[in-house]
C-alpha cells in the first residue's frame, strides 16, 4: 500500500528591482515585501514567503512580468539548510 505524504508549502524569496508599497503584498499571494536600498543607491524589493505550488509560483511571476517589473532573482529557501538554494 503506497503512503501518502502532505505536500508542504516551499518558501520562496523573490528580488525584483525597485521599491514596491507594501501594500502590494496582496498582488503576490501575501508575500512579504521587504525594501532595500544598496550601497549604490539603487532600490530593491524582496518578496518571501511560501508558495503552494508551482502553478502559484508562476503565477507569481507572470504578475512580476505584467507589472513590468525586472525580476533579479528567484530563491528556494530550505528551512533545513542554513543556505538558500537558487532556482
């Protein structure tokens, strides 16, 4: 008999380039948005959070892609790892 496993949620850390209100974080399934601005001056936006599945995950981005945002990087976070796996 196979045994069925629950499906946790992955968390995920999207950067994307600029600042985002935080008020937007209900654009992208709650995530929570973090701003940052670099040494350089430049600003950016970090979304985390879990992502259900792969179809949220892409949903995701597509809205990143329509917003016409410039997205920088997509990061898996292993709660079991001290580093983050890059995706």
């Amino acid at each position: 008999m196979a045994q069925t496993t629950l499906h946790m949620p992955k968390v995920y850390q999207i950067k994307i380039e600029g600042e985002l209100p935080a008020a937007w974080s209900d654009w992208f399934n709650g995530l929570l948005a973090e701003r940052d601005t670099g040494a350089n001056g430049a600003s950016t936006t970090t979304l985390t959070g879990p992502v259900v599945d792969q179809a949220a995950l892409h949903g995701i981005l597509d809205r990143i892609r329509d917003l016409n945002l410039k997205l920088i990087a997509v990061t898996e976070l292993d709660p079991r790892a001290s580093s983050p796996e890059k995706c």
